[in-house]
C-alpha cells in the first residue's frame, strides 16, 4: 500500500564519536516509516542507546541528519522531542513523587496544562494497571509496576513516535508478556509508532512489522522477520540474527 506520510524517523549518514574517541556510530542511514512497529536489534555497544540518545536530543554533537516527522532533530532537538516519547534504558525515577505526579509532571514539563496533565495522567495509570497506585511512590512498587510507569510516562504528552530502549530489560517472562499486550494495545489504539530495542528476539519476533540490524554502528540489514529469515536463514529470527552478525564486515 503506497504510503504518502512523512516518516516517523529519517536517519542519514549519522556519525558519532564521543570525546574519548569512541567511535559509536559510523554514517548510519535507517527510515522508519509512520505508523506500525519498528525493532532496532544488535548486540551490546552496537550504538543503539546513541542512536536514539541522538534522536532525543541527549547525545550531543553527531554529524549527519536526523528528521523526526520532517523536523530536523539535530538543529532543533526541542521540537523533535515533543514528537518523541522516551523510555530511556536506565530505569530513572524521582522517589519523592507520587506515580500520578511522575506522569502529570511530565506532561507539564511537555506545555500540557494542567488539568490535562492530571487527566492523561488518570487515563494512563487506568490503561497500565495503575489505578490503585496512583498516590505511590516508585521506590514502593513492584519492578514491573515501575517498568510500566516509565512507559506510561514517555506517553504523557502524545508524543506521535514512541522510543522504547530495553522496556523489558531483566523482567520475567510473565510479566514481558504483560507488557507484550501494553505495547501492542499503544501502538493500536493510540496509533503510536513505536521503535523498540531489545535483547529478547522472541519479543521482536513477536511484536515488530519490520526490524533493523545494527552492529558497529551501521544498519546491517533491514526488514520484516520473514524476509530476515529468508536472507539469512531460520527457522526462527535467532537464527537470521545470528547468521547476519557472523557475516564478513
Ligand atoms: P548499545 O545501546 O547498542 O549497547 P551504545 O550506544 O550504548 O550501544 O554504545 C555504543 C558505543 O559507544 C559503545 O562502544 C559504548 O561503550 C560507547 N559509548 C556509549 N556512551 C558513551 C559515552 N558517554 N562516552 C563514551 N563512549 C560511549
Ligand atoms: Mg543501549
């Protein structure tokens, strides 16, 4: 289906090299379009945290172009970040706010007034299973609760592309698979384009429209998992990453 909207995200000849000299990302070009679900998979170090960190305007000083919707990120990386939610990998949360004022602050920080950053704020704790911890503080739920804040808070303020690095990161299977239903119920419902990173390739397997290889820094292949397993071999998506990591560079 001919597709006319603007990406979600178009990355060019994107360098990074971090004042230690790290090289982190080397002239990586990668297009997400609008809408669906995107997976960026590669190991550690490959440079997806940079990416992204670069997308959101954390990481500084990259050469190259990142549009985020049309809007140039790098130049301007405050507008770009209205568009974007954020679930950053670490888990960073300010224990002296209750659950609801981590969400309600963030949409105020986001130009939401605040009767509609109370309001998005209750709707999101209802849509995450928070409802009955809303006068919690972080330090005082569950590791799963606190994964779902943190995804609920990089919504707050609507942000049309959603950045989810490891959401998933040392949870239990249960509980992934809780999130697993969250993340496909967002990205239906709200219509939230989401880019998601993980080390789980069951959950890309099972989540991502179309996914992205990544390993020194540059997108080693792109496409849908069938097409993946079918350059690189299968039967499952573990198979063709393995493979496609393990090809010459
Ligand atoms: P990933 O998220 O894929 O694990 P990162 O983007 O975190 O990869 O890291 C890419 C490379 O950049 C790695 O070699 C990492 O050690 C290095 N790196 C990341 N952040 C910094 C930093 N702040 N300063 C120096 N090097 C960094
Ligand atoms: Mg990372």
């Amino acid at each position: 289906m001919p597709n006319a909207s603007v990406p979600a995200l178009e990355v060019s000849g994107l360098t990074k090299v971090y004042d230690d000299g790290t090289a982190a990302l080397d002239d990586l070009s990668l297009t997400v379009p609008d809408g669906g679900f995107h997976g960026l998979l590669g190991p550690n170090g490959s440079g997806k945290s940079t990416l992204i960190g670069i997308i959101t305007g954390l990481v500084r000083g990259p050469a190259g172009h990142v549009k985020v919707f049309g809007h140039d990120a790098v130049a301007d990386h405050r507008l770009a970040r209205t568009m974007v939610g954020l679930t950053p990998q670490e888990v960073h949360l300010d224990r002296f706010l209750t659950a609801r004022e981590v969400l309600s602050f963030h949409g105020r920080y986001f130009g939401m007034t605040k009767a509609d950053a109370n309001e998005r704020a209750d709707e999101l704790l209802v849509a995450f299973n928070l409802e009955g911890k809303s006068g919690t503080r972080p330090n005082r739920l569950s590791g799963g609760m606190r994964r779902r804040l943190l995804i609920a808070r990089a919504l707050v303020h609507r942000p049309r592309l959603a950045i989810l690095d490891e959401p998933t990161a040392g949870v239990d299977l249960e509980l992934r698979h809780d999130l697993w239903t969250y993340l496909q119920r967002l990205q239906e419902e709200q219509r939230t384009t989401i880019l998601l990173t993980t080390h789980y390739l069951e959950e890309a397997e099972a989540l991502c429209d179309d996914i992205a290889l990544i390993r020194d820094g540059r997108i080693l292949a792109e496409g849908s998992v069938d097409e993946l397993i079918e350059r690189f071999g299968g039967p499952r998506l573990e198979d063709a990453y393995l493979a496609a990591m393990e090809t010459s560079r």
